[in-house]
C-alpha cells in the first residue's frame, strides 16, 4: 500500500503516520535548500530519459509534454526537527527542459545556476520499493485523473447549474424535475399467487 500525497501533504505527520500504518509513501517535495542541494547533486548521467505515450500536462509550463528526464537520490526529510524525527527515503525527479530558460524563477524551486535555469524539476519523496521508472509512474497517475478532473470542469461540468440550500453548501446540481424532493421509492412488489385457470361448464 502506498499514500501518494500532493505538496500540501509534505510533512513529518503525515509521513510518520503512513510509517506506523505500514505504508510506503509518495508525496511531491515543497521547495526548500536541502531539496535544491540534493538535486543539484545528481550526476549527469544518472538521468534516464522517459516518453510518456499519453502526453501529461505540466502546469509549470502550462504545456503538454510527451519526453522527460527522471533520475533518484537518497534523502532524509524533516532533518530541522529532533534527530528522531528524521525519515530517511529518496527523491525521485523529473526534470522537463524549460520553454523559457531566461526567466528568472522555476516553479517547484529556485534558481541555482545553469542546473535551474535550463530545467524545471518536480521531486517527489518516497520510499516506495518499486525501481525508479515504476515509482514515478505510480506518483504520476495520480495527476493524470486530476487533469481529466479540471478537463471535466473546464468542459461538460463548467455547463452545470450551481445551486445553493440552507441546508447543504453550495455545489453542481444536475438537471432533474421541478420537484424539489426526489420522489419515494416504489414499493418492492410483492410476490402474487396466480390465479387457477376457471373450470369449463358442464354440456347442458
């Protein structure tokens, strides 16, 4: 079993607690030095260059992307807290050439020379047994439902009547009636005996 977790979802709490419950975890890193340093320590020819049949959307770039570079370095988390807080894993990173590769920042972390100026990169913390190509595809496919969700409200749900009730917060309604209360179930039929067929009359 495996938690995959976005950024929001970085942290010592919910990685210890997926520890304690016997799962593995894999949950996109928040941008932080210690993340930019183990990055920057990747070799240049750790890098395993990946093709995504199905193009993914990078939202960084705000573009589809069908090629990627992905690469793995150890890593110990939440090393600012107590030592016995310290959870050890690795990084798995993916790095997607830059469209732009003057801007001055990259979203997912800061410039740190020519290695974030050409690149823009997304790391994910795991300790997932699986090789290095399997995890990232485990932690990818979640985004991928998540960019057929925003295809859905951006399409056939952004058509949706908004309704709003006193008694529930706001949210999508689908057409229906003009009753305003869904109509009771019908009865269960119940089992009839049939009816024996009627008895011919004697000849007069």
């Amino acid at each position: 079993m495996v938690l995959r977790a976005d950024s929001a979802f970085y942290g010592h709490d919910v990685v210890a607690a997926a520890r304690r419950a016997g799962a593995h975890f894999s949950i996109t890193a928040r941008s932080s030095p210690a993340v930019s340093t183990a990055i920057a320590s990747i070799r240049a020819d750790a890098w395993t260059p990946i093709h995504y049949p199905n193009a993914v959307w990078d939202e960084a770039e705000q573009r589809l992307i069908s090629d990627a570079e992905i690469a793995e370095v150890p890593f110990t988390a939440f090393t600012s807290r107590r030592t016995a807080d310290h959870i050890s894993g690795r990084l798995i990173v993916r790095r997607v050439k830059r469209l732009n590769p003057t801007a001055t920042s990259v979203a997912g972390g800061d410039r740190q020379g020519e290695l974030f100026a050409l690149y823009r990169y997304h790391a994910v913390f795991t300790d997932s047994p699986l090789p290095l190509v399997q995890a990232e595809k485990t932690h990818r496919a979640h985004a991928i439902i998540e960019q057929v969700h925003a295809d859905l409200r951006s399409g056939p749900l952004a058509h949706l009547r908004r309704v709003r009730s006193r008694r529930t917060a706001p949210g999508w309604c689908w057409p229906r009636s003009r009753s305003t209360s869904p109509a009771p179930p019908a009865a269960w039929p119940r089992p009839s005996t049939p009816k024996p067929p009627p008895v011919p009359s004697a000849p007069s």
